[in-house]
DNA sequence: GCGATATTAGAGAGCCCTCTCTATAATCAC
DNA sequence: GTGATTATAGAGAGGGCTCTCTAATATCGC
C-alpha cells in the first residue's frame, strides 16, 4: 500500500479562498496558494493538474455548499414561506460562510481561469447549474408566477443585499433581512394591507 | 513646441476594458493592454506610471460617468418619481454602455489592482465616494425613509435587477424595468393597490 | 535651420509564475 | 526485508510581465 497522504486538497482551497477574497483573483498563483499552505509546489501539483483545475475545484466546492442549503429551503411546503425562507438563507449563509460568500458574490469562474475551463470540472459545472435552474422552474411553477419575477425575488435580490455588506468588508446586518423579505412578499405575495413607515 | 502625442490615453482605458470584459481581470496586463491598442509598452508608461495607475483611471473615468447620471436623476423634483427614474437609470445606462457597466458590476477597483491604489487616485476615489453618500443621505432625507432603505431599493436592487443579465452576456431586457420600478414603489412608496399577477 | 521640448519606439533586466522532472520517503502485503 | 505503490520535496526550464532606459522623431518659436 502507499505513501499516506501528508496534505489534505480542501488545505490548498482553503488557503485559495483566503487569498482570493483578500487579495483578489490576480493575486492566486499555483504558487501563492502552496506558499501560503505551506505546501511545496510539486505536492500542489500532484492533486491538481493545473492552476486553473484547483480554482475550478474551489469554486465548484463552495456553489454546491451553497446550493445544497438553498435548494433545500425551496423545497419547503408552503410555497411563499418557502419563498422567504429560501431569500434570507442567501443572508443566513452569508453570514455563516463570509469569505465562501464573497467568492460567489464577487468573483465569476471564468474570471478566476487563466484557460477554458477543464473538462472534467465542466460537467461538474453543467449538473449545478441545471439543478439549480430546475429548481427554480419548479418552485415559479409551483407559485403559478414567472419564472422572471421568481428568479428576481429569491436570487437576485437577497444577492444584492448580502453583496452590500460583503463590498464593505462586513456581514450583512440582520435589518436587511426584514428589507428581503418584504420585497418578496412585494413580488410573489399578495401586497401587505400596510407598510410600516420605519424611521 | 514640443512633439504632437500619437495615441489618447482612452485608447489605453478602452482597451483595458475590452480585456477586463472579456477575459476577467488576470488577462489584463499592461503588455496586453499596449499590445492590444496597438501601442508601444514605452508609449504606455509615459501616460501611466505604472499598470496599477491605469486600471485605477480605467474605473475612476467609468464611476465618473455612470454616478454623473445617477445623481442627477435623483435630484429631480417629485421625491418618488425621482427614485424610480434614478432606479431605472441604472438599467438604462447599462444598456447604453454594457462594457462599463459590466466592469462596475463585477469588479472592485482593489481586486484589479496587484499593490494599494496610487495616491492621485486615492485622493479621486474618496471624492467620488463622498459625493454618492452625500447624494443618499440627502435624497433619504427628503423622502423620510432611513437611508440604508433607500440605498438597498435604489441601489442594490437595480444593481442585483442589472447584474442578472449582464453575467449571461446580456443587456437587462426591458421587461425587468418594471419589476425595479414596483420594487422601489413597494419598498419606498405607498403600497400599490393590487398587484397585477402576470403570468 | 536650430534649439527646446514632448513623445514615440522598442530592447532588455529582473522577477515571478506554471509546470515538469527526478530523487526520496512512507506505507502495506507477503 | 522486499517489492509495489503513492506521496513528498524542491530544483529549474521556459515564458510572460513590469518597468526602465536610450535613441530617434515631430513640432514650434525664432
């Protein structure tokens, strides 16, 4: 039997992640990230075949973290609880995952590759996102509302919020929960009798 | 008198924006850059003294533009129509100039930058910052809502409502103008009667 | 034409990065 | 212990990038 492994592939994503969301993508070399792992070059090399195929594996790693919880909420049984619940848990992890947070909310894939991306990451890639947009089609269906209007309310929306703390350096604060889930009843609930004037 | 310059600085931005757009932030080096805008590497650092000084202008011209427009609108007269426009501007500026908006949307001056921000730049940065929170806090006052309201109707929900199209490539159809103008009317005005269930 | 001035033009020093390659080490079945 | 297998470890080739430096060039006032 072989050699046991001495580092852990999710070491060098981590230490990826941190260089990315602190320094930015130009920032995460092959080299960086092994010099910041403490790793040598070679063992970097050794679990991926190239600088583009680890950022590929980090950010595939974080999207199904994030999707997997969403998705969940969206499955809920009452659809427009669901609705809210799914928006704030955009917040919710936020909050829970900051620096995973920033790399979907500040970073696209393609951004982060030098090349095309890897084959094998691609079909990866593909599955998400076809779960995700079936979920989504699932569950406007399910409101008997478009598919436009639904997408908006519960991604991008609670996208926005989060990515106004995430921009400054914080977590987004627990008010702006309330904002979300107003602004989905606005658009997928019936309208409320009365908007409190907050001040 | 001295030698008439062969190429306009904007040249450089230009093409530095066709890069950035185009193949994110890692492939816009200032060799790529010269090389792209058909310019000598020599005739690019007597502009700009140094990549990091170019991509600084690059965004500093790009938020010049796009907040001139934004705040103008929000100092129209009737408060909540003010706000829809200002709202809605976003989407149409995006229209109008894809590239540049892409560029605001998806990347942060820091992370397109390898060390700190020149100080020239600096000194244009906090300008352009003070102006736009100036612009909020004033616009929040007039209508008596609290600011951190405002700002996510007026700013992050047009930004979310743009960045939605622009990711995939596109422009925001006009379809969604209307889903920002009731969510600022819901969020920042009184409630509309009865929402029209399209479907 | 001639100096003064600003600009072009591009070669190249020095640096970092990606990725390869080879030597070495650790484990297990027998 | 031996062989098979899988990792580690790190040096270095080759390439691109940033920025500097020098030589050449274009314009103007006189």
């Amino acid at each position: 039997m072989p050699r046991p492994p001495r580092y852990d592939a999710d070491v060098l994503l981590d230490a990826a992640l941190e260089l990315l969301v602190t320094q930015g993508a130009r920032a995460v070399s092959a080299a960086a990230v092994a010099r910041r792992a403490g790793v040598p070059s070679g063992s970097l090399y050794h679990r991926f075949p190239s600088r583009d195929a680890l950022l590929a594996a980090l950010w595939l790693r974080t999207v199904e973290a994030f999707q997997a919880e969403f998705g969940a909420h969206l499955r809920g049984s009452e659809p427009l609880r669901a609705a809210r619940q799914a928006a704030v848990s955009v917040l919710t992890w936020t909050r829970a995952h900051p620096e995973q947070a920033q790399l979907l909310l500040r970073f696209r894939l393609a951004d982060l590759l030098d090349g095309a991306l890897p084959a094998e990451a691609k079909a990866r890639a593909r599955a998400l996102r076809g779960a995700a947009e079936e979920g989504l089609r699932a569950f406007a269906q399910r409101l008997g509302l478009p598919e436009e209007r639904v997408r908006f309310a519960l991604v991008h929306v609670p996208y926005a919020a989060a990515r106004a703390s995430l921009t400054r350096g914080e977590v987004p604060p627990t008010s702006v929960d309330g904002l979300v889930e107003e602004t989905v009843d606005a658009l997928l609930g019936r309208p409320r009798p009365a908007r409190r004037r907050v001040r």
